[in-house]
C-alpha cells in the first residue's frame, strides 16, 4: 500500500529502442530493444528489458503509458556550457566576419563580448529574463533538459549579480534545470582598459565575494587567453574562486595556449572548454585527471575555422569528454545540440557513440551532476527524450532537422508531439 516500501509507477514508456548511457555487457550505450521505462513520480525506477522489470514495482491501472512504437528513447540532453542571457544579438558581425575580419579585430574596436556588455547594461531585468526563457523554450524542445549558463556579460558586481539572479529565475520558471556559473572574469571591461590587473582585483576582491555572499552560482569560470586573462591571472581568480567554496571551470586552448588547462586540472577544476590547442602535456593531464574536457566544436564550425580540439588523441589517451552548444550572440549561435552532435562525428570524427556519451553522462560529469542526471538509472531523475528515429545513430546521421518527439522532464512530459506541453512565457 505505501509507496515507501513498494515503489509506483507514474509513466511508462514502452516498446523504444532504449539507450541507458549505463555501460553494460556487450554495449557502452546500455543498448535494449523493445526496452521499457518505468518512472515513478519524478524518479527513474527502471530502464531495460520489458521482461525484467522488477517485481516489487507496483505498476497501477490506470498508469500513464506512453508507446514509443520503436522510437529511441535517451536521457535528457545535457548542455553544459552556454552563455545563456544576453542583453542583443550582433548579426552584422556575423556578416563582417565572413568577408573576412577577425573575431580578434572586431572585439579589438569595441564589437565582440564588450559590446554584448552594453547591451546587457542597457537591459531591463525582464528583457533578460524573458530572453533566457525564449533560448530555453527552444533547448527544451531539441531535447535539452539541463542547461549550464554563465553571467559575464555585466564585468560589473552590480550587472554580474543581476545575471545570476536572472539565471536563477529562468531555473525555477522554466522546466530546464539551469545551473549557474559566474564568469566575471569573461573579458575586461572598456572603462578598465588598458589596465587589465585593476580589474583582475576587482574580480578578486570585489565581484566573487559579492557571488558567493548572493548565494546563487555554483562555479566560477574565467576565460585564459592571450589579449584577455593571462595564465596568472586566471589562476588567481579561480584560487580565489576555490577558496571562497565555488566549483571551477575554464575557457583554455582556444584560440592560443597558455597551458590553462593544466592549471585548472591542477587546481581541481569540474571541467576544462574548448581545447582546440590544447597540447600533447594538456592532454595527458586531463587523462589522468577527473576533470571534463569540453568541446566546442560549434564555435570553429561557425567561425569558417578548420582547427578543431583533437579528439581522437583524447579519447585514446581516456580522456572524459562532452559537447555543449556555447550558445552565445557571437561565436556560437545555436542552442541546438543534436546538431553539435553532427559537427562533432563528421568535423572531429567522433565516434557516435562517444558523441551520445558526450551530451549526456559525460555532460553531467561536466556540472558535477552525474550522480542525479545523464544516464536512464534507478535513483536518478526522470528527464527523458524520445527520439523519433529508429536508432541512435540516426542523430548523427539524419542532421539539421529535430528528431525530439517527447520530453519528459523531472517524471513530467513537458514537450508531448514536438510542442510543449504549455507555454512557459511570464
Ligand atoms: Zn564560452
């Protein structure tokens, strides 16, 4: 009679090709044909073959069933690295990039992240607010169901905060679950220049005590680059971060590196991004490392680049990796992570199946939720995606177009035949 001694089921999903992400003999997606799904409330009871569920689960009546009719059926898509609110977009910078001016030379006259900046200054918190709901409306419906998102684009205490506080909101009005990073350290500010250190002691001693007294973001993240935050400076930033309880991450390898990445691995960060350059040392750091490589990969597809991280040199050294979209309104403007997907197997010739790993389990590890969310387990959270294909390799493979069918998230469907299930707007 209690559900406390035996568990009941709220929803079950039958009849789906079932990808746990769970490695199990014979298959590192934890592969099950005609696989169910048991949910109870808004936890997972059990993902697997439909001869073996257990017993002791008490499946009701009048249970929700959903029948995926041979559909795939994965873990919530996670995306752990966006900038996910920003005051403006910058199309025509887009456009100038093309013909041939530099990302380096357009934020070199005030365009780039500075003028991002100005835009959020300049935007109310409901713009803000609403703009995060509309990027998370569309993520929602590719199939993301937990989203990374930084602030950054204030480069002021007062600005920073409001970002975080409107991350916050976005988290509790909206089903995505949105786990905030404070990157005050993203670029610095025109009224600083040129004395970048000035504002490095602001970060320092000003902006991270601010954060962590506001009580909302979980890490701290810094961009480590030539022309922006050099190798000390990032270093004391996230010492600083380390000390004062947040949980780290890092832009490293971009474009040049600064052996950033061993630096942040040293310093036990959560994950390390980007890594185009990163170096054979960098590599066998974070081999033998618990951190997260994540890649980007959307940023070089985007900008015309053709140097990409090296993942086949990562995953042969063991390396963990994942893939986010780094939505943003200037080097990667996508929140659509099937089609990262995509760049990652054909670009970087990615395996598909270290490419579904990469935008699940291995992106929880990249937030420090794989105890909770990433892979279809008993104990985690129900947040599960239907894809309509009839196997998982037809998300690399079928590209540009939705696959998502239903979205269940936290034991909820929330996006019932490709439409959300209500409108999410304030
Ligand atoms: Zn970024």
């Amino acid at each position: 009679m209690s559900s406390l001694v035996w568990p009941s089921a709220t929803l079950l999903i039958t009849n789906g090709q079932v990808c746990t992400l769970d490695p199990c003999e014979g298959s590192a997606l934890g592969l099950c044909d005609g696989g169910t799904v048991v949910i109870g409330d808004d936890t997972i009871l059990y993902a697997g073959p439909a001869t073996e569920v257990p017993h002791d689960i008490e499946i009701p009546p009048d249970v929700t069933v959903i029948d995926a009719q041979g559909r795939t059926v994965v873990p919530g898509f996670v995306d752990p690295h966006t900038h996910l609110i920003f005051g403006g977009w910058r199309e025509d910078e887009f456009e100038e990039r093309l013909q041939g001016v530099t990302y380096q030379a357009i934020a070199a006259r005030g365009g780039g992240i500075l003028r991002s900046v100005r835009q959020t200054r300049e935007a109310s918190r409901e713009t803000l607010i609403n703009n995060g709901l509309r990027a998370l409306d569309r993520m929602l419906l590719l199939g993301t169901t937990t989203v990374e998102g930084k602030s950054g684009y204030g480069l002021n205490t007062a600005t920073e905060l409001r970002l975080l506080e409107a991350l916050e909101l976005c988290d509790r009005m909206h089903p995505i679950d949105v786990v905030p990073t404070f990157m005050g350290a993203h670029e610095v500010p025109a009224e600083s220049r040129p004395d970048t250190e000035s504002y490095v002691r602001q970060v320092i001693e000003e902006q991270l005590p601010a954060v962590v007294e506001q009580g909302i973001a979980q890490f701290c993240d810094v961009f480590c680059e030539a022309n922006v935050f050099s190798l000390d400076q990032s270093r004391r930033i996230l010492e600083a971060a380390k000390s004062l309880g947040l949980k780290l991450k890092i832009h490293s390898d971009e474009f040049e590196n600064l052996r950033g990445t061993e630096m942040a691995i040293e310093l036990g960060a959560v994950s390390v991004d980007h890594l185009h350059m990163i170096s054979p040392a960098g590599i066998a750091a974070l081999a033998n490392s618990n951190t997260t490589g994540v890649l980007l990969p959307g940023t070089a597809f985007y900008l015309g680049g053709k140097h990409y991280a090296p993942v086949k040199d990562m995953l042969a050294a063991g390396c963990r990796l994942a893939m986010a979209t780094d939505f943003n309104p200037g080097s990667s403007v996508t929140e659509n992570l099937q089609l990262i997907n995509t760049i990652a197997v054909t670009q970087m010739r990615m395996d598909p199946i270290a490419a579904l790993q990469a935008m699940t389990i291995n992106a929880a590890h990249a937030i420090d939720r794989q105890d909770t969310i990433g892979s279809l387990v008993p104990g985690k959270q129900a947040d599960i995606v239907i894809l309509d294909m009839p196997n998982y390799r037809h998300l690399a493979y079928h590209y540009g177009v939705n696959h998502v069918w239903q979205v269940i998230k936290h034991g909820q469907v929330v996006v019932r035949e490709r439409r959300l299930v209500k409108s999410q707007r304030v």
